[in-house]
C-alpha cells in the first residue's frame, strides 16, 4: 500500500530505478544518495516499518538539502518525501531526463542503524556509517517538514 505514491510517480520501463516491493523483516539499514536532480539534494532513508512500530518495512525517506550534518550542533532541513522500496538501498545510476527525479543518483554513505527512541514527531537513532557516526535525532516541525542533527552525546 505504501508504496503506491513511490511507484505512481515513475515509469520503470523509462527508469532504471527499482520497482520493489515491502518486506516483512528489515535488517536496519540507512543510506544516504547523493542527488543531483533539478535542486542537489541528500535523500537520507532509514530501513524501517510503515509506521515505525508497525507495518511492512521500507524505507522511510527524507530529502535533505544541505546534506546530513558531519558534526554536533548543526540543524538541517530534511523534508520526508514518499517511502520507497528496500532495494532502493543499493540504487545507484542515472534517472533519465523526462523522468520523475531525472539526474545522477550516487550512494554518499551508507551503513547500519540502530533505533534508539521514536514517537510520531521524533526518532533517534545511532548511525555506524563511513561518514556517518554517532546518535542523530529526526524532529519533525511542520507537515513535512523536519530538521536533522547530530548530537553531542556520543552513546
Ligand atoms: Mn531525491
């Protein structure tokens, strides 16, 4: 069900991104795609349910324009866009022009997460990526609208 909105917005005979489907386990992984569409952004996507607490898992996605903050004490906008399949995890390659998306999408950073803390405004989670590491919090504002940071604790 979730997946509708993601696959109503793309072609996949005209893109070479997956269709995908849910799955019922997740294995708590992140991904950070570098992607260069219209306005570069950063789609930060965490392997997790529907829901959060419940459903079937996808990845739960923002996009990012400033990127995921490297260091404490710095707020980025993160903005959730639509749930996308698991296997876009390991997507990588070129959205044709015309397409939904159209531009270069090449994975930043990439690794595992563990979910610390979540309520329907709020998750925080430790990342173990390359670049990434440490304890992050997603907060939402507004809508669609959240902020990422990292924090000063380190566990
Ligand atoms: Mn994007």
């Amino acid at each position: 069900m979730t997946l509708k909105p993601y696959q109503k917005k793309r072609k996949f005979q005209k893109t070479p991104e997956p269709a995908g489907e849910p799955k019922i386990k997740g294995k708590n992984r992140f991904v950070v795609q570098k992607h260069s569409a219209s306005h570069l952004h950063y789609d930060f996507r965490l392997e997790l349910p529907e829901k959060i607490n419940q459903g079937q898992v996808v990845l739960k996605s923002w996009a990012v324009p400033k990127g995921v903050p490297l260091t404490a004490g710095i707020k980025h906008l993160a903005v959730a866009v639509e749930d996308h399949p698991v296997d876009y995890l390991n997507f990588q390659g070129i959205i044709p022009r015309g397409n939904y998306g159209a531009g270069q999408v090449e994975i930043w950073d990439k690794g595992k997460f563990k979910l610390l803390d979540f309520s329907p405004k709020s998750l925080k989670f430790l990342l173990t990526g390359k670049k990434l590491k440490g304890i992050y919090v997603l907060f939402r504002l507004q809508k669609n609208n959240w902020v990422i940071f990292k924090t000063k604790t380190q566990k």
